[in-house]
C-alpha cells in the first residue's frame, strides 16, 4: 500500500477509573485474547501497510512489552517494520508529548526519511476491522485533503465522547465539533485519518510553530473550511473503550456469536502476540455458560455471560456472572462476582462477595501472592 501508518497510543482517559493506573488504554485486554492496539495493527497489516509507528506515552511499560516483537503482526521484514516512539530528550526539545499533533510533530522524521505518498493515523483504543486501502482509493477519488472515517453513534447519550461532523450529500465535512456536551447529530469520528504525507508535514509543522498541539482541534477543526476534508462512513462493528463502561459493553459484546464469528473467523484475521499456555481447564462441578474462556483458565464454580481472559482461576463453588475478569486472576472458595470487571493480578479471597449494582463495579484487591 502507498501509505504509512501511524498509530497515536499515548493518551489516557480518567473516566477509565481504576482501570488505567497501571496500562494504557491502547494496552487494554480485549475479546479474550487481544489487546485493544492489536485492532489497529492487524488492520494495518491486512491492509499491506508495511510500515507503521505507535507513538506512546502514558503507562508504556505493558504496551511496549506487548510490541517487542512485531513478527506477530507480520512486521517483521527487511523493508518498513514496526517502530514505537516514546517522547525523548533532545536538544531542541525536553517535554512529554503535549497534544496528538505535538506527538507526530515530535517524531516529525518518520515522516520525512518515508517516501510513501500518503499517511493512514488510526487511534489505538478502538475495536474494529477496516481495509485502509477502501479509504485510500476513496480519497483519491474525492481528490480530499484529508479524509475522516466516520460511523453512527447509536446512543446518543454516549456523542460527548467523540468529534460530532455533519457532511453534505458530497459528504464533504462542513461542521465538526470536538466533544459536544449536546449535540442534534450523532455521526461521529472514528478516530481514522488518511491525508497526504507532505500536507501532513506541513500542517504539523505549522501547528508546531503557532504553539498548538491537537490534531483535532489545530487541524481538522481550524481547517475545515480551507481544505477538503471529507467523511468515509461505515457501517461495521466499531467501538472506542476509553470508559470503564464502553470498555464493559464492548467485552460483553464478543458473548453475541455473530461478533465473536466476525472477528475470530471472518477473514481477514485480527492478529495478537501469542502465549504458550495450556487450554481451559473444567474440573467437576464446574459450569460454564454463555462465556469466554481463554487459554490457561482452570475452572471450578459457575460462569455465565461472562469474559475470563488468560491464567484465571476459579475456586470452588463460585458464581461469576455478567463480569470481566481480567488476566492472572485468583478467585478463592465460594466467592460471588457479578456485574464486575476484575483488575488483572489480583487475588480475591475465599467468601468474598462483589456486585456492581447500578453501574459497573471495578475490584482491585492487593496481591498476596506476590507480596513475598
């Protein structure tokens, strides 16, 4: 593909709560098995892009591990690769990235030691599947500055979260408004971005020298009217997991068997960095229904509608409904857990009793396993 990728995995979100005092949100585990970047990424790779930048700040250490080995997503190659930046100390410049633009702006060389025509900027905190190269060839044809993939927000409680646009029957963006507290429409950004690697150089460029420092705000918004930048929808499974509650639904939402058949069987495939551990283990008196089981569970007690990722255990007589529990999770004797996400590492005592009622619940217990 005539494009390079660049995947903004630095920021956080405080309505995450307890969730990203440890992660990044880009680090998040996600269906089971993935982590919310690896979306991204194989989407990136299935699109034959083959060279990408993640750009990372907030909580690195999980994320970085997670991508110290590109081969997993078909990176490893002599020509383009995988590159993860984090903000450096230079001569000319000492701060953490203070904005998305300032993040591209601060590795401004990856754009010009490239020779691609064009640049592909997805957000790493989303869950879905996209052929860039659709976009691309949309572009073009549009003759756009920039092009903005966009979806419909279904709830329109949840349209603060996001950039709200209105297109013309052109679909060129003629309004776009960043988080609106109310807004009339509910088309929204998917946070996907495809523009020109040398306009892009360019305007970054010029945001730097003007002191502005968000792509979003100091770009699409302040040039909507001087550039064409126009809107690509989908209609595709998409969601953003930058709340603990959208975070919540989207795992609930790989229990419904046409998502579950749509990412892990449809082609093309989502890829993700491999553990070697055992299957799912089911002892007697254990049963499960309507969940996700990952590799390396050992299950005891009931489970039921409920997303178990890697390395958790569940004692005896336990009841776990309706919740997410997280990876390398200890959950002794006659424990009862519902409506809860259960903060990875942890170790919850026999007899305990957890429910979220109202809202979701987020437990975080000190680990006395590691406490040694």
């Amino acid at each position: 593909m005539r494009a390079i990728g660049i995947i903004l995995a630095g920021g956080n979100n405080n309505r995450m709560r307890e969730l990203s005092n440890k992660r990044a949100i880009a680090a998040m585990p996600v269906g089971g098995s993935y982590r919310s970047i690896d979306f991204a990424l194989s989407n990136m790779a299935n699109s034959h892009i083959q060279k990408v930048a993640v750009l990372t700040q907030y909580n690195a250490r999980s994320l970085n591990e997670h991508l110290s080995s590109s081969k997993w997503w078909d990176f490893g190659r002599k020509q383009g690769g995988l590159f993860v930046f984090t903000p450096t100390i230079t001569k000319e410049n000492s701060l953490w990235y203070q904005g998305t633009a300032d993040a591209i702006y601060q590795n401004l060389n990856f754009l010009k030691n490239s020779h691609e025509p064009y640049a592909v900027i997805a957000s790493g905190d989303c869950v879905y599947k996209l052929d860039y190269n659709k976009v691309l060839e949309y572009h073009i044809a549009k003759r756009a500055d920039i092009t903005v993939v966009c979806t419909t927000c279904k709830d329109q409680n949840e349209v603060e979260r996001f950039g709200v646009l209105r297109m013309n029957e052109d679909n060129r963006i003629e309004e776009f408004e960043e988080k609106p507290i109310v807004s009339a429409y509910n088309t929204i950004s998917a946070g996907i971005y495809v523009i020109r690697r040398r306009q892009l150089i360019e305007m970054i460029e010029r945001a730097a020298m003007e002191g502005r420092n968000d792509f979003v705000r100091d770009i699409l918004i302040r040039y909507k009217n001087l550039k064409r930048i126009y809107g690509y929808k989908i209609d595709s499974y998409w969601n953003n997991i930058s709340t603990a509650e959208a975070y919540f639904k989207t795992n609930m939402d790989f229990l419904k068997p046409e998502i579950r058949n749509y990412f892990f069987k449809q082609e093309p495939s989502i890829k993700t960095k491999i553990d070697d551990l055992p299957p799912a283990k089911y002892n007697p008196g254990a049963a499960v229904k309507n969940s996700l089981i990952s590799s390396g569970c050992i299950i005891n007690g009931v489970v039921e509608n409920s997303v178990l990722f890697k390395d958790v255990f569940i004692g005896n007589n336990c009841v776990i409904k309706n919740s997410v529990i997280l990876n390398n999770v200890y959950i002794g004797d006659n424990t009862h857990i519902e409506n809860c996400i259960v903060e990875s590492r942890d170790t919850i005592k026999a007899n305990s009793y957890y429910r979220g009622d109202g809202e979701i619940k987020i437990v975080v217990e000190k680990n006395e396993r590691y406490s040694i």
